[in-house]
C-alpha cells in the first residue's frame, strides 16, 4: 500500500517544485520595472514595451546575449531621448557661463552709455552758461559727436578721429563769428570756407589732437570689452546647438539605456567608461579649450584696462575740459586768427549783419545762480593778448578738475570685480565640460557599474583625454572627423584674440588687481599729494561715481543672476581745483562750485 502512494506522493512534489520555479522566473524576467521607467522619462508610447522579455529582437544597439526588454522602437527612441537629455545637459551648464557674459554686456554697456551722457551733458552745460552766445548752433554738433562715440563703443565701424574732427570743424565758423569776431554776422559762406580749413589754421592749437588721442584710448578698451562680451555670447550660442554624431548618438544610449533592456533601470555607468563617452561626443568642443583659455583672459585685461585706472570715466569727463581749452586758445590768439582768416578765405572781417544780430558786446560768463551775482568779463573782439589771457584766466581753472586717488569712481570697478570673480571660475569650462556631464549621470567609481555590456565591478578600459587627437584611443566612441560648425567657432575664436592682441598691443601690461584696489575704502587712506588732486586749501577738485559702499553686500546677486537690473549710478561733483590765478575772484567761484553742486547732485 506504501509503496503505492509513494511514487504518487514523489510526483506530485517535483510538479509543485517546476511550477513554482517557472513562476519565479517568469517574475523575475518581468519588464515592468523598464515600462515604469520608460514612461517616467517620457521617452516613448508605453505600447512598445513588452510585458515580458523578447528572446528573438534584432537590436542594432543593444546587443547581448539572453532575453531583452527592448524593441527596435525603443531603440530609436532611446536615441531621441538620449540626444534631447544630452543636450539639455549642455544647455544647462553653459546657460550660466552665457547668462553670466550676456548679463555683463548689457551691464558695461549702459555703465558705458551713462558716462557719455553725462559727458554731453556736461559739455552742453559748459556751452550754455559760459558760451551762450555760439551754444544753441552748437549743440547739434554735440549731439552728433556723442551719438558717434556711442555707436563706435558699441563696436561699430567708425572712427573716432574723425568724429573729433567733424566736431572741432564744425565748431570753428562758430567761435570765430561768435567770439573771435562778434561784430560779424551770419557765416554763410565764410563759414564753408572756415571748415574746410580749420585743420590747416589750427585755431583750436593742440587740442582737438589731445582729445582724440586720449578718447581713442580709452573707449577703445571698452569697444574691445562689448566686442569680447558679443563673442564670447557667440561661442556659448554654438556650444548650446552642438550636433551629436550617430557615433555618439549609439555610445550615449548603450551608456544610458542599453542597462533597462536587461531590466536593470537603477544601474550607473562607471565613471572612467562615462568619459569615454562624453570626451568621445564632445571632442569637437573641447577643441575650444585653448582659444576660450585665450579669450578668458583677454576679458580679464580689458576689463582691467577699462576700469583699474579710470581712464574710460576720466577721459570723458575730461572732453568738457578739452573743447574748453581749444575755444580759449582761439579767443587767446584772436588777431593772429583773424589775419590768418582773412588771407586763407580772402574775407573782410567787416562783413555786414544779415540774419543773425549779435550783442555788439557779447560776453562770456561764468555759471550763476542768481543774476545779482558779479558782473561777467566783457571780451572786445580784438584785445590785448594780456588783458585777454586774464580775462579767461578763470574759465580755465574753473575746469580743471582733478581726481584724488582715495575718492576715484567706483561704478565699473565694482562691475568688472564681481565679473571678473565669476568669469575665472569658467575659464576651463570646455576642458571640465565632460566630467561635469558625467557627474550630473550621477555615475560610481569603485562599486558595481555598468561597463556598456555588462555589470562590473570597475571599468577596465584605457580612459582617454579631451580633444580629438586622443579620440584615436577611444574604446568607446569613433570620432571621424571634427564638427565643421565648431571648428568655425574654433577658428573664429583664435581671430578674434589675435585682434584684440592687434588692437591693443599693450594689453599685458596693466598694474595688478590688488594694487589698483588699494586706497578704495570709504574714507580713503588718507595719503594725498597735490599731484592726486588734492588741495590743502579744501577747494580741491574730487569727482565721485558711487553706488554704495565699493565691497557691497554678501548678499548681492551676480549681474549674470539678473542682467539689466542695475540701477545708473548716482553722480556728484563736489568741486573744481583752483590754482592761485583764480583766488582773485573768490565770490565767482563759490557761485560756480555751488551750481556745479546743486546741478549733479540732482541727476
């Protein structure tokens, strides 16, 4: 009887012990895990997954031995996936680096714009109060030079020389009508004559050569600054709309997906075979390594140059001060002037008045605040070169306003300190670009990884370097050839640093950062000579572009964090130097330093 039931018993045991097993490993071959996964990354209609692995799937990519959860389908669609994920990667870290240059751009170029309105302003102001006579025809002509030295540092093609010489030859036939000769009217004629022949005659001496040498200098470094911000922006536009190979494409989804078509979904790539990919795909970006080293650190220069030694701000308020001297040094040499005029455009300085009627005594005046003050210096039309140079003695040192060196603008120090705290920190971007990918994949060094083909320990393959010449060694990624469009951006990239090096020959030579910031505090350091503009008298002239205190707040926001919102800086004139020649006029020049006050302590 025993012996009967027991075969039974026996088969019925190995039954129950097949069927569960084949349960087990039905459940464990299961395909949910890559469908939950699949439809987290949007990478597909769900559809394409099966329930179960596939034991006869043709993959082009994915090939291994053993069942599969993957398609044909998912295949490809894996590589759109890959390409989009890769993609967005880049863009995100490089759309600080460009967010940072673009915000920084427009941050320069309204300081830039703000100085040379004030400049014009400041210009204006001097015509008008002490040149009224000849200030309403002239004034266009300030216009016009102040909108051409817009545009030239804003990197279009002009030149600043002749914008000078527009300026000054068309100034001309005004002085000499207005001032040299009042008692003459219109210039009509004359006036064509008097510009054609204004660089000949020279009446504004050294002047106008002065001020498009010193213009040319330090706009200049700011024109080269807006051009490198412009181009640096291009590179980042490039870097952003990389192609990707099919190469890349196969070795970025064997990296990525190839992993969840033997369901492991949580599995990482192992950090040395991730850069073999990631060098492999970005070989052509890496190229840029050198030349953006390169142009990082032109940007540092120019943006020393531009603002360690103030020579953009000084040069333009010093344009007020130039056009004052040529106008003085026409009216110091009237006769002379006039007879030189008379031969060159064989006129009669005895013209009669047709349209305009000048005062037969005009004058020229010092700004007032009220018209009770001192009367002004009457200037006969041809006076004595001693009286004369007396007379104007004190508009020339009303104007000359020196900076001390404890109390200089801080305005585009302050940008060009936290641009240039930010910059450096990408000056290896293109170098560290594929390490920075790998690290976001979130990839692992020593434990359990994926190799490409399987699970491994450690990745043993020969890790290779950046650029394309080490892609020849590259298990991973074949590089055929460099990407035209980078290699473009490569190419242009090298040109635009060789012209800036042109352009500025002297650009390495600058003074150290921390040797230009020295002095800077609130209250100065308190060593001042008369050769820094500062005067034991207390009427020293110290000129100040301040927007709080020049180290900030920790709390700042980068400009590249939110391009455009800063706010022009407040602008105050505390004074002018005045040297001994002009103590004689002590109650003319309380009244002009007080105008001067109230005027940009209201802008």
């Amino acid at each position: 009887m025993s012996r009967r039931i027991c075969p039974r018993v026996n088969f019925y045991w190995i039954f129950s012990v097949l069927f569960l097993v084949k349960v087990v490993d039905v459940g464990a071959y299961s395909c949910h895990e890559v469908k939950t996964a699949f439809q987290v990354r949007q990478i597909g209609p769900l559809k394409w997954v099966p329930e179960t692995p596939g034991t006869d799937v043709e993959l082009l990519v994915c090939k291994h031995q053993g069942p599969s959860c993957c398609t044909r389908k998912m295949e490809e669609s894996y590589q759109v996936a890959v390409r989009r994920e890769t993609l967005q990667n880049v863009r995100s870290y490089s759309f600080e680096l460009k967010y940072l240059i673009s915000g920084h751009a427009t941050a320069f170029q309204d300081t830039f714009q703000y100085l040379l309105s004030f400049s014009q302003g400041h210009l204006s102001s001097l015509l008008e109060d002490t040149y009224s006579p000849l200030s309403r025809e002239a004034l266009p002509h300030v216009n016009a030079l102040f909108s051409s030295l817009s545009l030239y540092i804003r990197g279009h093609n002009l030149s600043i020389e002749a914008a000078i010489t527009r300026f000054y030859d068309n100034l001309f036939p005004l002085v000499y009508v207005r001032l040299v000769n009042p008692g003459m009217g219109a210039a009509g004629k004359r006036g064509e004559c008097l510009r054609a022949t204004r660089q000949d005659i020279n009446p504004f001496g050294p002047h106008p050569d002065t001020l498009a040498q010193e213009l040319r200098h330090a706009l200049g470094a700011g024109r080269a600054l807006s051009l490198a911000l412009a181009e640096g922006t291009e590179v980042m536009n490039a870097t952003e709309h990389v192609s990707l190979t099919k190469e890349c494409l196969k070795g970025l989804t064997k990296m990525q997906y190839c992993s969840h078509c033997r369901g492991l979904t949580l599995i990482k790539p192992c950090m040395g075979y991730c850069l073999n990919v990631m060098r492999g795909c970005l070989a052509s970006v890496a190229e840029l390594d050198g030349p953006w080293r390169r142009y990082v650190a032109a940007l540092e220069e120019l943006t020393h140059t531009v603002a360690g030694q103030h020579s953009l701000e000084l040069a333009l308020l010093g344009v007020r001060g130039h056009v004052n001297e040529a106008i003085l040094h026409a009216q110091l040499h009237g006769p002379t002037l006039t007879a030189t005029v008379n031969k060159v455009c064989g006129l009669s300085g005895k013209e009669p008045t047709t349209s305009v009627h000048p005062d037969p005594t005009p004058e020229v005046t010092t700004p007032t605040v009220t018209s009770s003050t001192a009367p002004p210096f009457v200037v006969p039309s041809i006076p004595p070169q001693e009286q004369l140079m007396g007379n104007l003695a004190h508009l020339r040192s009303s104007f000359a306003l020196k900076h001390s060196r404890n109390d200089k603008p801080r305005i585009l120090k302050k940008i060009s300190r936290e641009f240039l705290s930010y910059v450096q920190r990408y000056k290896l971007f293109f170098a560290v670009l594929p390490e920075m990918l790998c690290e976001g994949e979130t990839v692992v060094e020593d434990f359990t990884c994926w190799s490409g083909d399987d699970v491994v320990e450690s990745y043993k393959g020969k890790v290779v370097g950046n650029g394309l010449q080490a892609q020849k060694q590259n298990p991973e990624v074949k590089v055929r050839s460099p990407n035209p469009e980078l290699a473009e951006v490569k190419e242009r990239l090298e040109r635009f640093n060789q012209e800036i090096q042109d352009m500025l020959p002297g650009l390495g030579q600058r003074e150290s950062w921390g040797e230009l910031g020295s002095g800077d505090t609130e209250d100065g350091s308190g060593d001042c000579d008369d050769e820094d503009g500062c005067q034991g008298s207390g009427t020293g002239a110290v000129k100040t572009f301040t927007d709080g205190r020049p180290g900030g707040s920790n709390n700042d926001k980068p400009i590249g964090s939110n391009p455009g919102g800063r706010a022009p800086p407040v602008v105050r004139v505390r004074g002018a130097g005045c040297p001994p020649a002009c103590l004689s006029l002590p109650m003319a020049l309380t009244l002009l330093l007080a105008i001067l006050a109230l005027q940009w302590t209201l802008l």
